[in-house]
C-alpha cells in the first residue's frame, strides 16, 4: 500500500480526492494495468478507475486523506 502526505499543500476536499485519484492511476499504470474508464457514474453511484489486469476487470475505488486522522 502506498501513501502520500498532502497535509502541507491547501487544497480543497474536491482537489486533495483528485490528487489521490491521479497518483493512483499513475501507480496502477506503472504495474501494468490498462485504464478503461475513470469517475464512471450510473444514476447514484461512482465508481474512481475501472481497469484490466492480467485479464480480470477490476474496479476501484480511491480514498485520500487530507489528515493524518
């Protein structure tokens, strides 16, 4: 698992999920996962990246924290 201090930046909740999502999609491209889709939405719910992996679909969801909490 992997973790990325943004406490020191000031950034909005929006802008620190964002962040989270792009370091995540940069890591999962780095190991070898194709990128489908990112922030697919149908009616309430959202799913962050959908990718492929060794030939399995495998849908993610991102969770960056501003804090340490």
């Amino acid at each position: 698992m992997f973790f990325v201090d943004f406490r020191s930046m000031k950034m909005t909740s929006t802008e620190t999920g964002r962040r989270g999502e792009l370091f995540a999609e940069k890591y999962l491209k780095s190991i070898g996962f194709k990128i489908i889709d990112k922030n697919w939405r149908w009616r309430k719910c959202e799913i962050d990246i959908i990718a492929i992996h060794n030939g399995t679909v495998v849908f993610l969801e991102v969770k960056t924290r501003g804090s340490s909490a």
